[in-house]
C-alpha cells in the first residue's frame, strides 16, 4: 500500500508523475568526480523503497552516477519493490569514463554507436527490459551534435527499448534542433532558487512544445534543506564534490543560510521543512511538471515526499521574492510568470 501524492501529465507522453521523484546521483557512491561521499548501499535501497512506499512514482538515474553503480543500486531496489508497485525509471547516457582513472571527468559522447551501446549497458545494470526515459545527459563536445545523437535517441524509443525521450542541460538553440527531427518528450534543467536562469529560457520553450520538465537540484544540492551548516560544510568528506563549491562550502555560503533563516517562516506556516518549500517553490513555474529529490534515507525522503502538494501563497511568493533580492542571491527569474 502506498501513499497518494499529487500527479502531472508528463508533456505529451502516456505517463503521470507524482510533481516529486527519487534523484539517485548521490547513492552512486564514493571514489568518482562527482561524488557525495561514500555511501551504504542497503541504506539507499532503502531509501528508494521508502520513497515508493510513500507514494512517489519515478526514480531519476544516469549510467556514470558511481560509474554505473547507482544504476546496479536502482537495480537493486526494483527488485525489493512487488512488481505492481515498481517506479516508473529514468536514465541518462552520453557520458563514458575511464574506469582506470575514476577522479576524471566522463567525456561527453554522441557517436551513434555508443548511445547504443550505452543504453545496453543501462538495461543490464537496471534489470529492466524497457527503460522508461532515456536523456541525453549533456551535449557532445565529441563531435557529433544534436543532429547526429537525437535520431538515435528516436530510433530508441521506435524499437521499444525505451518509452520516452528527453535531453539534459540542453540550450534553446540545441531543443530547437532535436524537435526539428523528433519530439523532445522530457527536459530536464538544473533549477532552485539559487541557479534560476532554466526558467528564463529552457522551461518557457519546453511550456510551448509540450515537452515534460524534471528540474535537478531543486534544494541546490542540500544548501536549501534547511540542515546545511558551515559546521557540516568543513565536515564533507574529501570526494565530495560540494567542498569545491561557493554556494555549499564557498563564498556564498553565509549568504544562503541567510536565505534559509527567511524561508523558515514560511515552512512553519505550511508544516513542512525548508526543503520541501524550496522544492515546492520550483513547482509553481509553469511547465515544470516535477522535481528531481535525492534522498539517501528514508528519514530524508520524510522530510520532502510532501512538497508536491504545498500550495504556496502570493504571500509566500512575495516574501521569496524580497529575500532574494534583498541578499542578491543567484540570478534569473525571482517569481512565476502566469
């Protein structure tokens, strides 16, 4: 039995989305460019399962999460979950790395042949015959454009291999060449209340074609849970990418704890944690159909399951607004636009 959260019509696909899912980036694990840490696989299995059980119904992966680990980890929870009950999975390829060297950043491939290969690699990790969203995680920088992967991805989802298609941090320029060959099912851009500027561009041109959004990093990365501390930003473990970031561990950081001393109020009046107001704060631009919410606990997962049915205030909103632009905190968009 699970709980009942708020669903969206994700663009023009078949598929409804509870407005928050599981991000699996941070249970990849430790020991590779862009981890969180070392992390207990049990634990995130857990976690995955938790979140399932209170209702959410997708999880968002990517092969060089952990190297392929997170994939193996979703995997795993798939597997504990009663068939019935088992998440919609999202993943992401286009990016290859050297096992050898696991502290290098993964080159961003398009050759067509690898995009195939890639998504084999994925459907064996996952345990899944089907994958339910495949994106292309960053633009190539290899030489093949969108022009070259993006019919790849097309010919995907015509063999049945995967059931919907999107791309990943993608400008409007690339989105308009991709729909020029083939629907773009589902976009997903980096957006919180620090890192903005998605909904000046990209959600504004998914709005108009259809295309479902799943926003990333809608608490920036953990700095708007509303737990962060300097304390914990001096204790994050030596491959944790955040150490090297101004806004965990950096110059920004006095000023956005500052910004969660303002939400505070806010998420008294609705009961819920800062966390889930930042989440809920992203949900209210039109065309973001979800949130994409890493979770390494079921304890975690508690803390932002409920975000999706927060209905913030024009009061809510305004006060938002002052306390970004009282601290100059991020750039971009600072409200809604109906």
């Amino acid at each position: 039995m699970t709980d009942t959260l708020a669903t969206a019509p994700f663009g023009g696909t078949d598929m409804l989305i509870t407005r928050v899912g599981f991000g699996a980036w941070a249970i990849g694990g430790g020991g590779w460019a862009y981890a969180w840490g070392a992390q207990a696989d049990d634990e995130s299995v857990r976690a995955i399962v938790h979140a399932v059980e209170r209702g959410v119904n997708w999880v968002d992966t990517a092969a060089v999460y952990g190297l392929g680990h997170s994939e193996v980890v979703t995997g795993q929870a798939l597997k504990a979950i009663p068939e019935a009950d088992r998440p919609l999975v999202f993943t992401k390829g286009g990016l290859r790395w050297d096992s050898a060297k696991p502290m290098e950043g993964a080159r961003r491939v398009g050759e067509p042949e690898s995009i195939i290969w890639e998504v084999e690699q994925s459907l064996k990790r996952l345990g899944v015959e089907r994958i339910d969203l495949y994106q292309m995680h960053w633009p190539a920088d290899d030489g093949h454009g969108v022009e070259v992967y993006w019919p790849v991805f097309a010919e995907l989802m015509d063999s049945g291999k995967v059931r919907a298609i999107g791309l990943s941090n993608h400008n409007v320029a690339m989105l308009d060449s991709a729909e020029a060959i083939a629907h773009v099912n589902s976009l997903q851009p980096p957006f919180n209340m620090l890192n903005r500027g998605s909904a000046a561009d990209v959600i504004p041109w998914a709005h108009a074609h259809n295309t479902g959004v799943i926003v990333y990093s809608p608490m920036a990365s953990g700095v708007l849970t509303g737990t962060w501390s300097v304390d914990k930003a001096r204790g994050l473990p030596d491959d944790d990418w955040r150490r090297n970031s101004g806004n965990h561990a950096g110059e920004h950081l006095e000023r956005n704890l500052e910004l969660v001393e303002r939400l505070r109020p806010i998420a008294a009046r609705h009961g819920a944690t800062v966390g889930a107001i930042a989440i809920a704060w992203t949900l209210t631009f039109p065309g973001v159909t979800g949130a994409i919410v890493g979770g390494r606990s079921p304890e975690q997962v508690d803390g932002w399951v409920n975000a999706g049915d927060i209905e913030l205030t024009g009061e809510d909103l305004t006060q938002i607004r002052a306390a970004l632009t009282d601290l100059q905190a991020g750039d971009g968009p600072l409200e809604p636009v109906s």
